[in-house]
C-alpha cells in the first residue's frame, strides 16, 4: 500500500495546470526546437512567462494561429511579440511601404 503522500503530489501537480501553461510550453518547444539547430541555448518556461506576461490568454491563442500559419514559426512569434511593431507608427509605415510595392507592380 502505497503512503498517501504520494497521491495528494500526483493530484496538486494535475490541479495547476492551465490553458495559459500549455501555451507557453508549446511556444517553447517550438522555438527551442529551432534554437537548438541554431546553436542557441533554450528558452526556459520563467523567460517565455517574462516575454508573454502583458499578452492576455485568448490572445496567445491567435498568436499560436498566426505562427503555425506562418513559413518560419520563430521569426513570426518574435515579430508578433515585440512591442514596437503594432505602434501606430508602425502600422503606418506598413501601409505607406504596402502602397508603394502594389504600385510597382
């Protein structure tokens, strides 16, 4: 018979489980899954709960949409992930920078 102390770690490890979690661990392996071909070292769960912190929950779900959707899965989630590219500014130049390249055809 096994003591009761070795259900009630089984059942608290289950309990802390959460959508937000899971996101962020399938984000890491994802991107260390590129890291490690490019020599870098891996992203800790601590540094992606750093990096996705401001990021509410339902929006991570579109960001893992738009990345599995993407060519190049790090190069998108960085892109996405950094602040300076969804400025007003920002999204002006795009649309300054689209107009121009439909133009030259």
């Amino acid at each position: 018979m096994k003591h009761i102390a070795s259900h009630l770690k089984r059942s608290i490890k289950d309990a802390h489980v959460t959508e937000r979690g899971e996101l962020m661990e399938y984000f890491c392996q994802k991107l260390n899954r590129d890291r490690e071909r490019d020599g870098f070292g891996k992203i800790t769960l601590g540094r992606m709960a750093k990096t996705l912190e401001k990021i509410p929950t339902k929006d991570l779900y579109y960001l893992k949409k738009v990345c599995d959707d993407a060519q190049n899965f790090s190069k998108k989630f960085w892109w996405e992930v950094n602040p300076k590219n969804h400025t007003p500014e920002a999204i002006a130049n795009r649309k300054v920078f689209k107009k121009r390249y439909d133009a030259q055809g």
